[in-house]
C-alpha cells in the first residue's frame, strides 16, 4: 500500500455530513484520506494505519510533509455545483506561457487568474455544462456551426466542440487543470448540434438522434442533462422535447437541472413545468441559482420554496442551488426577445443592423412575448453593467443605461452596436433580485451553493472569486444565517450526494483526498463588483489529489485536477 505523503495534523475536522466538528488528525497516501483515531500518533501511528512501508511514511522514504492545522477547520474540498468553467483548460488562451506577444501573455494571465479564483477559495471540483450550455455533443457535420455559438457563449476566443463526453474529457488539458471538472450534458448544445438554431419541435428522427447522443455522453461519465429555457436554442423546446429527454437521465440515475424558463414574474409557472418534467420522466430534479428576480417576482420564494418543499415530501427528488448575491450574470444577448437568436449567431447579428429589427425589440420589451423573461421589461437598462465586452473595454463596469446617454443613443440601438463590435460576445450583470428572497433560499435545507461562475476577461460577477467565501464569513460567521456545519455540508456532502461524485463531499477513510484547511473566525470574501478576482482571506491551504495546490494563501506548482467521470 500507499506510504503516507502528507499530514493535516491538529485541526477541527468539520467532514461535510452535516455532525457536529470534532477534533480529528488526517494522513494522506495514495491521494486518499485515512481519519486518525483520537491518541494516534499522528507520524509514525499514521504511515502503518496508511499502509506505509517505513515509519517515516515518505515517499520513498522521505519525510512526510505535515499542514498544522491548529486552530483552524479542516473541510472536504467545495464542489461547485453550478459553473461555465467548461472551456478554461480546454484552450490555452490567445497566446500560452512562452507566448512571445506581449498581447498574447496578457491574455494568458488573465486566463490563468480565472482558472485560479476557485481553487483559491477551496473548490476542488466544478461542475460544468449547466444552462443548457455544454461543449459537447455534436453530430460531425454541425461541428462548424456550433462552433460559433460556443465562441459566443464562453467569451475566451474560439473554442472546439466535442462530438461526444470521452472527447471533452480528452480536449482537457492536464497541465492546466489545478482542481477537477464534471459536466453535465447540455440541452442546448445537445439540440444545435443535432438541427442548429431552428425555432421549431424536433423531427422524430432529430428527438431520437438527440436521445442517442444524451444516452452515449451520460454512459460515457457525463453528470447528467441541463437546460436553459431562457437561451436559444433551449428556448425554442417545449414541455414534451425535454421529457423526452430527462427520461434518457432517469434511466441513467442522474439528474435533471433546469435553468428555470422564467425567473422573474412567471418564475412559479416556470417551477411547475420543471416539477412536471421530473414527475413525468422520473429524473432527480436540480433547480439551477433558485431566484426569484425582478421587480414583479420580489417575495416570491415566499411560495416557491414551500412548493419544493411540499413536492419533496410527495416524492419528488427535487433539490436546488443558490449563490450568495442579489445579481446575476449572463450574455447580453439574451436581453432579446429569442426570435433574434434563431438561425445562431450569425443571423442574430445580420438582423441586428437593421432599423426594423431595433424597433421591434423596443416594442417586444415595452409588452413582453408570451413565455419570454423579459429581463429589461422586469427591471430596466440601468440595472444592467456591462462585464465583458472585448471590443469596448472601456465599457465594462458601466451600467447600459449610462453608457446610451453618454453617447446619445437609444439603449436598445447602443446593445444592438455593441454586439456587433464584439461579434456578439458580450456579457453583462443584472442587479435585479433583492437580499431577503436570497437569504430564504440559502436557509433551505434544499439548497447547495454554486456560483454560476461566468469565468471570462473584463469585469466578471464577483462570485467566480467568492462565493463559497462569502457563504462562511458573511451569511455564516457574521449574520448567523448557517452554522459551519450546515454551510460546508451545502458545499460538500450534499452536491457530492445529488451527482453521484463518489469518493468526494466527505472525509472519512478512503475518500480522495481533496480538502480545505480554512480560519472560521477570518475567512471572508474579498471580491467586489469593481475588482472581482480578488481572492478570499482565511483559506490557509487547498489539496486536490492528496497535492497541496494552495499553501499559506497562495498557490503551489500543482495541477493534479482530473476529469470526473460519473458512474
């Protein structure tokens, strides 16, 4: 067996079930956890519990590296339920470490700081390809044209569709992956790249090729199906095309996660029709960032949460994931109404040059479309900031309304040329939810934490950097929302329970070794709107693997981060 490699010795070991924190010494050999029992010997004790050959438990005989966790907390590693990480190990950026352009290390470096605002934080494991937006599947000859949706949609330059879950994991690269990455199946990648970007239900032969794909990816390791019913293409699918699908999930045992079709004031409507997709299909149902956003929708996790509650006591495995801000993220594009999107990204910015078009989108926003969001009709411009726009740098952190009036235009004709100078690739923040319906959903016993995380260049949504840091220091330490135990269960046990992620979430005998050593009484988010990949303060040390990848705050050489293949 293993010799031991590393010990986190003198900690209160908080494991992620949810019981009570209790002293505990913890070896590492073979990038798996052994718990010491109370009175070991926490070096030479721990090489023989281990398996270790000689009592120094060194990697061939070399001394053990020891964490002194004294008077800090030791934790599993967060897992982030909810990313769009998918694409940050899978390129290397418009240039690379030994890139010559001063340009292209620019663009490196800011790479490398996104992909390392998680780890910073203590998540060892994202789960990406949620909002029905993944890099795969794809049949062969729509690999072009998905192509430059996903360059839209990931904001990090041009990125490669996958044609299936075992090319994703290989497109990853290892020298880059400092923690590791799950993906769900997305819906809406799942449905352009088998019929494109067509406003239409599926041929019989396009829903059963869609069904094959699913059926391949989630037998391949995927986590399970995500849709975003607000984006196209997901928009463009009605109530039985989804169910067709979630029942592919069900016989796989794995979930159903749903960007609800309405956050805002159709958000209980919405809820029902995701109820109706997991009775009708049998899959585990995960409701993706549980909000209730807008003005016309305030106060309404007041009936949604109780409706979770009461289905889940019916029968229904349903449960929901929640970040800790009143603002959202997302692309500007899907402040449209979704006829501008059909046909994909090159349509919507060859309608986006005519007069026409800009006057139907203001009358689509001043009435609404039936079963569209209508997120500036629910709020405003002025509740919208630009986080990143690669031709118009100057405009990021500003908020629309501002940036029409001080170049006299209209904010509908200002979004629409700012879309096109970025080719489309603009992301945006919407304040647009209030502190007391966000504070309801992160006390249910029903919720995880995922960030939601949108890791591009610019001003992105503090939350990439912070949230599992704002989850212990500011709702739990400081406002008493969440006991420790509770919060690191939503970040550990739980996720790791709903996605079937085994061996992870909690520390006991035999599980990976990925783990957090974190200050109780210091750890808080730093990130703010205006400089938002500042790390946390009071995260002493991260391990992925049984690698120490964080050490004193700071991170180490290691990229021992794998892809997660779920079974």
């Amino acid at each position: 067996m293993a010799a031991v490699e590393l010990l986190v010795r003198g900690g209160l070991l908080v494991d992620g079930t949810g019981a009570p924190a209790r002293r505990a010494d913890l070896a590492v050999a073979g990038g798996r956890v052994t718990v010491l029992p109370p009175g070991a010997d926490a070096g030479a004790g721990a090489a023989d519990r281990a398996g270790g050959a000689d009592r120094t438990g060194g990697v061939g005989g070399g001394p053990v590296r020891v964490i002194d966790a004294t008077g800090l907390v030791v934790t599993p590693g967060f897992i982030d339920v909810h990313t769009h990480s998918d694409a940050l190990a899978a390129v290397g950026g418009r240039g690379g470490p030994d890139a010559a352009a001063d340009g292209a290390d620019t663009a490196w470096d800011a790479l490398e700081e996104l992909r390392l605002a998680p780890l910073l934080q203590g998540v060892t494991t994202e789960i990406s390809g949620n909002c029905g937006s993944s890099l795969f599947p794809c049949l062969p000859e729509r690999l072009p044209e998905l192509a430059e949706h996903l360059r839209v949609t990931f904001g990090i330059g041009p990125v490669g569709p996958a044609e299936d879950f075992a090319a994703f994991a290989a497109a990853q690269r290892p020298e880059l992956r400092r923690n590791h990455l799950a993906s769900l199946v997305g819906h809406g990648t799942l449905r352009a790249g088998v019929m494109g970007f067509a406003d239409r239900p599926p041929r019989p032969d396009e829903l059963a090729a869609m069904c094959e794909l699913l059926d391949q990816a989630l037998a391949q390791g995927a986590a399970g199906l995500s849709t975003g019913l607000i984006y196209p293409p997901g928009t463009y699918a009605d109530t039985d095309e989804i169910v067709a699908l979630a029942r592919v999930a069900a016989r796989h045992g794995k979930p159903y996660v749903t960007h609800l079709r309405d956050e805002m004031s159709q958000v209980e409507k919405a809820l029902e029709e995701a109820l109706e997709i997991a009775e009708r299909s049998g899959a585990p149902l995960q409701v993706s960032h549980h909000k209730t956003a807008g003005r016309h929708a305030w106060g309404a996790t007041l009936r949604t949460l109780p409706r979770l509650e009461q289905a889940r006591a019916d029968g229904l495995d349903v449960l929901c994931d929640v970040y800790p801000y009143t603002a959202g993220s997302t692309v500007l594009h899907a402040m449209l109404p979704p006829w501008t999107s059909e046909g994909g990204v090159g349509a919507l910015l060859e309608r986006l040059r005519r007069p026409e078009v800009r006057e139907r989108i203001r009358a689509d926003i001043a009435g609404g479309v039936d079963g569209w969001e209508n997120t500036v009709g629910n709020g405003g411009w002025d509740l919208i900031a630009v986080a990143a726009a690669p031709a118009r740098r100057a405009a990021e952190g500003h908020r629309i309304a501002d940036l029409a009036a001080a170049s006299g235009a209209d904010p509908v004709d200002y979004v629409c040329d700012l879309l096109l100078d970025s080719q489309g690739e603009v992301t945006i923040i919407s304040h647009s939810m209030r502190e007391d319906d966000v504070r309801r959903v992160l006390a249910s016993p029903l919720s995880m934490i995922g960030s939601d995380g949108v890791p591009k260049p610019g001003r992105p949504h503090p939350r990439w950097a912070g949230s599992f840091a704002r989850v212990l220091g500011h709702y739990g330490r400081e406002e008493g929302l969440l006991s420790l135990e509770s919060a690191v269960h939503k970040m550990t046990g739980l996720p790791a329970a709903r996605f079937r992620l085994a061996g992870r979430g909690v520390v006991r005998d035999g599980a990976v070794a990925d783990l957090v050593v974190l200050d109780p009484g210091a750890v808080r988010d730093a990130a703010t709107f205006e400089r938002p990949l500042l790390p946390p303060q009071g995260v002493a040390a991260v391990v992925v693997a049984g690698q120490v990848a964080v050490r004193d705050g700071r991170p180490t050489d290691a990229r021992a981060g794998e892809v997660v293949r779920v079974r």
